[in-house]
C-alpha cells in the first residue's frame, strides 16, 4: 500500500472525516503562517462577498507515535477549515484533497515532513464548522491560539571580509588611538565600532546655545555630529570671508572635543541643505560652469579649502582633535569616468589645503562608483518626500520594508530625477554600510506639508540597522534658524531656480532636536535605540543581515510580519518592525521565529508564540553571551549594561510582547528572581511571567562564584531611560525631564514641568534639596520646583504702523513668475510687509527671568513674527503650533504677529484632518497664545 493510500485510511479513521469522499486538486496559491506548532485561529471574514463565511483554521497534530511537530496553517481567500498533518517518514507526495460533498473549493492545509509536503483541506459552514472543529481539538489536543513561525536560513556563506584596501588619510594619532575600516564595518582602538551620526548646521544656531545642544546630542547616544559648512554662509561677496558669531566654526568644533564627541565635515562645495544656490555664493552662479573640472570654478573652490583647513588646523584626529573624516560634495553622480575624476580632484584638493583625516565620504547618490577606495560611499532614506510635485499622498514607501535596498531612489529626485538602484552593484561591497542622511523628521515645502510622527523616523533606524547598516546617520538631527545674508536671504526658493520653495528663516526639519532645541518625542525613540547601539554595536557591527523566506515584497503588504536576522554563527539579533507610514499593519499573533543553522540545526523560539501589534518595533536576542552565560534568546530588547563588581545587563519589554528569557544551563549555579515563573529544565532555565519595572532584578550566579543582573524595564521606562557617567560613577537614569551630563553632573530640563524626579540605578545617596525615596532597585530623587506663571497678552490689530519701528532693514526675499497663485510660496517679508487679506495681532511679552518658548496656535496658510519691523521667525502651518524662543530679558518687548490667510485655491498637500475644517473660506485666524517656561535643575 502506498504512504499516500495509508495517510487516507488514517483519515478515514477518524469519525467526522470517515463520510467525505476525498479527491486530488491542483495546489493552489497559498501563504504558509505557521511551521512549527499545532494552532487553532479565526481568520477575518471577506467583505463584499455574499458567499463569504467566517474563516477558522484548524491544525490538527497526528499524535501518532514518531510523528513530527510542526504545522502550517495556510490563509487563503475561501471559507475554510485546514487540516494539517505531521508524520516524521510516513508522508509523501503533494497532492491536495476535498470534499466531493462541498460546491466550493478550498485549498488549505499544509504538512510539513522532512521529505514532502501534504496538504489537505475541505469546506463547511456555520455550526457544523464549530462543531467540527471542537472534535478536532477534543481529538488532537489542540491549543486555541494562532502560532506563526517565520524561517530564515542564517547559514549562507558571507562575502569574505576585505581589508586594508581603503585609502584613508592619517588614521593613527600620538595618543596611540586608531581608525580604521574594513569592508563590513568601521574601527576604533583595534575594535569594531558602531558610530551614530547626527546632523547639526552650526551656522544655523546660536553660538551661545551650541554646548548645550552638543551635549543634548551627546546624551542621544550621538558619538559623531555632522556639519555643514555652507560656502554662500562664509564668502558671501568673493574675498570676504566670515568665521565669526554663528559662522565660528573652529569655536564649535573645539567645544565637540571639550565634550569628547567626534565631527564629519561636510565641505561641499556643493552641499543642497535646502540652502540658497545649494550652498554656493551668487557670484559663484552667475559665473556658472560649476561642479565640473573647469580651472576658474576649481580655484574659488581651493580658495574655500584653503580657509576652511585653516579654521580646521590642529583640530584633526591626527592631532588629538575630534575631525575623523569629511565629506566631498554632495549627491553628485560619479558612476562615469568624469563625474569619478572630479570627485577625486575635489579630494586632491581637500588634502592638499590641509585636511587630512581618516575618512573620506560620498553620497552614495544619484549614481556612484562602487569599485573606487578613495571615497566610502553613504545613503539615506526618509519617511516622506515634499520635494515632490505632487500635492496629493503619495505612494507608500519602500524604505519600510527589509531589504538590500540601500538608496532612496526619492532623494534628490526634484534636482536629480528618480534614481532607481541597482542591486547587483552590491556584489563585492568594498566598504562599511554607512548611512549619512536617515531622515531625523522632515522639512516642509511651500506645497507638501506632511507631519512626522516619531514612530515615522525611528522604524526606519530599526529597519537599516537590521537590514545591515554599520553607520547611522541622520539628517536632520538638529533643526535650525536660517540667517539673513548681507546680500540676500539665504533659503532655497523657486526664485532661485530650485524647485521648492522653503521658509525663510525655519529649518525645524520636525527633527529630535527642534529649530530653537525643542525636545520632540522622537529624540526618546532614537535614544533607545542609540542606547542599544553604543551598547552592543561591537558585536552587531560583525553580524550579517539575512531575510525571510517569507518577507514582505511591497510596502501595500499588511499582512505579512516585517523583520530580518543579524547574525555570525549561531548568534544575532531579530529586529521586528511592524509598522509602515500611512497604511495599518496586521495586530501579528503567535510569532515565532526559526533559524536554519549551517550545521544543518536550527533555532526556533519563543516557546509560545508572542503577539506584535501594528506599530511595534524590537531587537530580540538570541544565543547573546552576557558575561559566563549564554541568552539562548529573550523576548526582550537589549537597552545597556552597566559595569561594576556584579554588571548589571538592562533590557526592556516591547510594548504588547510578553517578556522571557531562556538561558542555558552550562556555567550558571543559581537564579535568583522574585515575581517570576522559574522553570528548571535538563539545559536550560526559563523565566517567565516576569513584571517589568525597577523591582524585577533577575541575579545569575556562575560556576566561578561571579554573578550578572538582569534588569528588565518597561517600553516607557526605557524611553524615559538614559545612561551617563554623574554622581560619583556610571550610572542608568530614567527621568520624564531630558537630561545631559558634563562634568560628573547631570542636569535636568524641562518645558513647563515643575515636578522634577529622578530615579538611579545603582542607588546613589540623597542629594541636598532634593527628596529622597527607595523604588524597587532604583534611589528616586524628587523635588518641585516654583511654578512661573507668565501672562502674555493679545491684540488683533488693523493699522501695523504704529507698530513697526524699523531700525535699518535686511534683504528682501526673492519672487519672481515662478510664484504663481496657487504655489505663491512665502508672501510674508524678511521687513513687515503687508498683504492682501493678512491679519495682524501684538503681542505683548513681559520681562522674563528664564528662558522660555513662545507658542502661538494659529490657522492660515503662513505665520510670521517680527520684532521691530525685522523678521524673526516663520512657519508655513501644517498643523501643529508655531514656536519663537525667548531669552531671559528684564525688558518686555512687543511682537507683532502676521497670519496670511489660507484659500482653497492654494494647491498644498496637507495630512487628512487638517485642511478639511478650513476648506471653503478664507482663513486667518489666532487661536491662542501662550509662554512656556524652561525650568532646570543641576544636582
């Protein structure tokens, strides 16, 4: 009898399968989401089909002795019930049966066994459908949950790892330290290093706040800031240069070595950054013949070098200074043999007028040779684009998903054109996979006004990471203030001959760190995994991306479970990242997770499948050593750990994930752990049932008497967490205030909030003038501090003249035809300016005692503050609050507010909500203004 004929006897045994005739289908198209255990689960029923019935899954688990664990369970687009078997030698063939009773065909079902597949399935409805499938549990045992296990084979053989190929400058200094890189990752001191970039324009933020911000930065988990350095900002007229104030380069990069935090040049000469002439003089562009090899253009630009290197002197990594690489131009195409020859002239150049440093980069984009040493090429990805055209959503984006894709073909695109990337041009990668421009948020354009929530900007540092990424850098971290030039204002605009027009003075960029240093929320997501990353990046640096048989192919794929594995050996890191902008993701059930090893082992865990909603994002460990022991996984994301006599290793609970870990058992005596399920098996421990939060510490003892902790924190504690060497050693700080650290302190901050507290692990003592108190394993330090309550006042006004008392007055901004009346672009001036339908409101600011945020709610189509008839701060409204920073000043001082109306023949892109409520009118209007105060406390 054949093993096909025996698998339908058995069938037949069965009471409620005994009346089917079965018979062979053709397979048909099906998704395979569950591999691994037997599961019962409900499947969404169809809309708009009146034949449609509730979908249910069934998989049934043959108990006969020898069989085999492990089913899949098949989603199809048929009312079904699956029938999965599993026998370890006795299936074979791949044929697929049904009911001859049933008018509907249903392909479901699918057994795995080590040789074939077989795969059954019929149809019911209604009770007989319930019916049915409470005999199958009651007969097989079944769970009443949905299992999904997901494989990836982490067992292919990498590219061999290149060295000593790149070209660098200088990479070793008189202190002994070094840089390095190979073809998979950078190095530092003779070890893998993670570095994270953030981007911060000095010449866009007050010389007087740019330690703070440094230091805000630093906080991040930034290790490196990359700046700009705007031709057009320093030799505005030709021969005239200017590095003082704002433009004082030399003083920020010696306050980035006071602060220990290394620095990328971005020298241009061309650089974009959404600045006028991308960066260039306008006697550079009226002389024209630019970015090419022309000998007049290549003087000015050796000229430039020359006084930036001078500036620069002293300060490289060679000298002990904190410069480790510069960038050459910027999205230049060098993928033909000319574009090639003037980037390495342009790197001639740089050298040549003294700036040498170990590393030297490109963008990666429009088109770059991948076979050069000379430059190491960076990418980027950003969760919209308002450089497009379009005034309508656009497609969902393919920077969502896990994949080799390393080029946002969007970047550039209004410049440069599409740029679609070609894959195969990865074969032999020469350098570290490094990224330059994540996008931190976004800036918006005249006619594109999208809102940047964090979850927008932080899922796409989890999906590059995991996709492979050994660099992570950010444009923009740091938001900023355009100047006015003395010639003219210096944004990009259509005036100009770019395709977008800017504000004139905002580039907020909806970044972490806003235009005048706001905390957004999006700097706690990026601080958790920053954390991550200066934590454990040694070892992630090493670990190869490798992807799902069964992945996501388009960013419209709701269903399927968006992750990949990093890995080396039989160790790595999962990163989940269920999320894509603008379109909901499936609430995932019962996931686990199962790792072909090269050995021809595999790994699967969790145990019992865990839950990942719409949203969530995590790195999940598996086989991680933590000092003697092996993690043989967790469902927990490593945060940091903290050295000491017993290290403690600290790692958090994704939010809606249940917590647990396994450990092996070889090296490990003892666990102690309170509020936990302990379990002892032959190899292993298993704790579960664990309740995150500061009292959950987990204590290893090893072998050698030397112990670990585990601490596991909650998702909201671990964004609220920070990590810095203050009072007396280093220490985890979690604290709703944002904090920094500089001389062995740390300093709390906080908009509007009096009520400070601070919770420190390991305890410290109580600190004078603050309230002490035990939580868990955690010192809480609290202290309320004197509410300052600032009343502002406001008054719609018709006649501005009374108001407008110019002293001098700064450079108009540009207009000509190409500001139509549906894209007018900014109507508001640099010197107030009335316009046509604008309303005008004063408002009266007191002396102030401390810094604080002026917050205007308004609606229009622009908003513009001026102080003394000159500008001082604008916003094109998408939706959120416009904000204008005040310094503590004894003296009140009056600001006149603009608000150009918003029409319905402007043809702008807003997000859904927003431009609805106005549609039909002419809108503008003062909602409400307030001050909020900055408070601080340093202990």
């Amino acid at each position: 009898m054949s093993r096909l004929e025996d698998n339908k006897q058995w069938l037949h045994a069965i009471p409620p399968l005994r009346e089917m005739k079965w018979s062979v289908l053709p397979a048909g198209k099906v998704r395979e989401t569950h591999p691994c255990q037997c599961a019962a689960s409900p499947a969404p029923s169809q809309e708009g089909n009146e034949n449609s019935t509730e979908k249910s899954a069934v998989a049934l688990h043959n108990a006969r002795p020898g069989a085999a664990r492990g089913v899949a369970g098949i989603v199809v687009d048929r009312p079904f019930v699956t029938l999965g078997l599993c026998q370890s030698n006795s299936l074979r063939g791949n044929e697929r049966y049904r009911s001859d009773k049933l008018d509907k065909r249903a392909v479901i079902g699918r057994a795995l066994s080590p040789r074939k597949d077989f795969s059954l399935s019929f149809e019911t409805t209604g009770w007989g459908l319930f019916v049915f499938c409470f005999i199958l549990s009651l007969f097989s045992g079944l769970p009443t949950f949905a299992q999904q296990t997901y494989i990836v084979d982490i067992s292919k053989t990498q590219a061999p790892i290149i060295t000593g190929h790149l070209k660098l400058g200088t990479h070793t200094n008189a202190a002994g330290h070094t840089l390095d890189a190979n073809s998979l990752y950078f190095i530092k001191d003779g070890k893998p290093w993670y570095p994270v970039m953030g981007e911060f324009h000095f010449s866009r933020y007050p010389k007087a706040r740019w330690e703070e911000s440094i230091l805000r930065m630093k906080a991040n988990g930034i290790n490196v800031i990359a700046t700009y350095v705007f031709w057009i900002y320093h030799e505005e007229e030709e021969g005239k240069f200017y590095w003082t104030g704002n433009r004082d380069l030399r003083y920020f990069i010696a306050l980035c070595k006071k602060h220990n935090i290394s620095v990328l040049t971005r020298i241009g000469p061309w650089c974009h950054g959404e600045v006028r002439n991308g960066g260039f003089p306008d006697w550079i562009v009226k002389r024209g013949n630019m970015r090419k090899n022309n000998p007049e253009y290549l003087a000015s630009v050796q000229t430039f070098y020359d006084a930036i290197a001078g500036q620069l002197n002293g300060l490289y990594f060679k000298d002990g200074g904190p410069i480790i690489g510069t960038q050459i131009e910027n999205e230049f195409r060098f993928n033909n043999p000319t574009g090639l020859e003037h980037m390495l002239t342009l790197k001639k150049m740089a050298i040549k007028a003294g700036m040498d440093v170990p590393f030297y980069t490109a963008t990666g984009w429009p088109g770059s040779n991948l076979k050069q040493d000379e430059l190491v090429p960076v990418w980027g990805a950003y969760p919209e684009a308002p450089w497009d055209k379009k005034t309508t959503q656009l497609a969902l984006s393919e920077n969502y998903i896990f994949s080799t894709l390393r080029n946002d073909p969007a970047i550039g695109s209004d410049l440069l054109g599409k740029h679609e990337e070609d894959a195969s041009s990865y074969t032999g990668y020469r350098y570290p996979y490094a990224t330059a421009e994540m996008g931190g948020g976004i800036q918006i354009t005249y006619h594109r006004r999208p809102i940047i929530e964090p979850v927008d900007v932080a899922t796409l540092a989890y999906v590059k990471v995991g996709a492979g990424a050994n660099l992570m850098g950010y444009y923009m971290f740091h938001g900023g203030h355009n100047e006015v030039g003395k010639l003219s204002t210096l944004q990009e605009s259509k005036a100009t001959n770019y395709p977008n027009d800017y504000p004139i003075l905002n580039y907020d960029f909806q970044a972490p760190l806003g235009e005048f240093g706001q905390v957004r929320p999006s700097y706690r997501s990026f601080k958790v995994m920053h954390t991550f990353l200066n934590n454990f990046g040694d070892r992630l640096v090493q670990y190869y991306p490798s992807f799902p048989d069964l992945k996501a192919a388009k960013p419209n794929d709701s269903t399927t479970l968006r992750f990949s594995v990093r890995s080396k050996g039989n160790s790595g890191f999962v990163f989940i990242s269920n999320y894509q902008r603008h379109l909901k993701l499936k609430d995932q059930q019962g996931v686990q997770f199962n790792l072909k090893l090269a050995d021809g082992k595999s790994i699967s865990f969790p145990e019992k499948g865990i839950d990942i909603k719409d949203g969530v994002k995590a790195i999940l460990p598996f086989n991680m050593a933590i000092e003697g022991a092996n993690l043989r996984y967790a469902t927990v994301q490593p945060l940091c750990k903290l050295p000491g006599t017993v290290p403690t290793y600290v790692f958090f609970a994704p939010e809606g994930i249940r917590p647990e870990y396994m450990f092996d058992k070889t090296g490990i005596t003892k666990i102690d752990a309170s509020q936990v399920d302990l379990q002892t098996r032959t190899d292993s421990y298993l704790i579960n049932k664990i309740q995150p939060g500061t009292s959950g510490l987990i204590t290893l003892t090893f072998n050698n008497g030397k112990k670990v902790n585990i601490l596991t924190l909650t998702n909201q504690q671990a964004l609220d967490s920070w990590t810095g060497n203050a009072l007396g050693g280093e220490h985890l700080f979690i604290s709703k205030q944002n904090l920094t650290f500089a001389g062995g302190k740390v300093k709390m901050q906080s908009s509007g909030d009096t009520d400070f507290s601070l919770l420190i692990y390991p305890a410290v003592k109580a600190k004078a003038a603050f309230k002490a108190s035990a939580n868990g394993v955690f010192t809480n330090l609290s202290k309320t501090l004197t509410v300052k309550t600032v009343k502002i006042s406001s008054k719609e006004v018709s006649n501005v003249s009374l108001y407008d008392k110019k002293e001098g007055s700064l450079p108009l901004d540009d207009r000509n035809a190409k500001n139509t009346t549906v894209s007018p672009g900014p109507q508001y001036q640099t010197n107030m300016t009335t316009v046509n339908g604008a309303k005008y409101w004063v408002l009266s600011v007191p002396a102030l005692t401390q810094n604080a945020l002026l917050d205007i709610d308004y609606r229009g189509d622009t908003g513009s503050a001026y102080i003394n008839g000159k500008l001082v701060a604008d916003d094109f409204y998408f939706g959120k609050t416009m904000q204008v920073y005040l310094q503590k000043s004894s003296t009140p001082k009056q600001i006149i507010l603009q608000v150009v109306p918003l029409t319905d023949e402007r043809q702008i892109y807003f997000e859904k909500g927003i431009r609805e409520p106005m549609q039909g009118k002419s809108v503008a209007d003062l909602k409400g203004v307030k001050i909020i105060p900055q408070y601080e406390e340093e202990l």
